[in-house]
C-alpha cells in the first residue's frame, strides 16, 4: 500500500500537526512565526509546506534539547 502525503498542509492540517487550534495558526501567521517560505497562496487558500513545518519542529525540538 502505498501513502500518498501532499507537499502543502491546509491550516486544519497544521494546526492538528501542532496541537493548535487554527485560530492560532491564523495568530501565528499574523505575527510573522512561520520561517519564511513556510506559506503559500493558492487560489486564495492559506496552504504550508509540509518540509518546513516539519523543519520548524525539528529545530525547535533540537533547541529543547540543547538548553536543558
């Protein structure tokens, strides 16, 4: 069987991804908390790419590690 995992995340996928509501992720976007490159506009859908979220997490789950 083989999983097909789509490049871009919609902001229910990422906040689920996250443990966050979408309205945090909506908060977040506004504030400038994504790294840059992380979102795309596609016909006026709010789309993430699945790398860099996944990126994100990994540096800041590196970052706990490292200050403990």
């Amino acid at each position: 069987m083989q999983v097909n995992i789509s490049p871009l995340m919609d902001v229910n996928e990422v906040a689920a991804y996250l443990h966050l509501s979408p309205a945090t992720i909506y908060s977040k976007r506004t504030r400038r908390e994504f790294p840059e490159g992380t979102i795309v506009k596609l016909s006026g859908k709010l789309l993430f790419k699945r790398e860099k979220i996944e990126q994100m997490v990994e540096d800041a789950t590196e970052l706990s590690f490292n200050h403990s």
